[in-house]
C-alpha cells in the first residue's frame, strides 16, 4: 500500500479483516457474516475504524498520483479490479445485526 500511515496503528490480521469485510461489501455480499466473526474473533464494531480508512484509500485511489496499480489491476489477468467502484460505507452498514437487536 502506498499510504501506509493510518494503517500502521491495526494489527496485520485486523487489516487483513477490515480488506475482506470492505471487499464483501463492494460485491454487495454480507459485510461480515457470523461465520468470520467466530474464525476470525473480529466483530465488524473492531473492524469499523480501519473499514472506515481502508473505504477512504479506496475512495481516492483514481486521484493519486501513482497510476501505475490502478493500471495494472485493469487488466484481465487480474479480473480487472481496479474497474471497481465503492459502495457507500456508513455507521448503517458498519452496524452488526446483533447491535441492532440490542438497541
């Protein structure tokens, strides 16, 4: 990642976590499902603020000054990614079914 800096305050698995999470997301799949919770001991509210700067990075990656990626991962051979948009992330989304229940 070429803006590494929010991301060095999380743990190499909690990124890793929140990029799955983000990733469902911008395919409309289940945010986080129950299942990755218990196999990865996450709760999307641990997940919530490096979701929030992973979606920001995402956001932005058209503007910056690098294109070299974005071109990269156009191509086919990496299932032309890069050609994905976000969706919009909000404290709705990043709310879990269980603290809905609770509210």
């Amino acid at each position: 990642m070429l803006e590494g800096d929010p991301y060095l305050q999380f743990l190499p698995s909690h990124l890793a976590a929140s990029a799955v999470a983000l990733a469902r997301h911008t395919l409309q799949e289940e945010i986080w499902p129950h299942e990755l919770e218990l196999s990865t001991g996450y709760s999307l509210k641990d997940l919530k603020e490096c979701i929030m700067c992973l979606h920001k990075t995402f956001c932005n990656a058209l503007n910056t000054q690098q294109q070299a990626i974005q071109e990269k991962y156009k191509s086919s051979k990496y299932g032309h990614v890069a050609l994905l948009l976000p969706r919009r992330v909000d404290n709705v989304t990043l709310t879990s079914e269980d603290e809905e229940e609770n509210a």
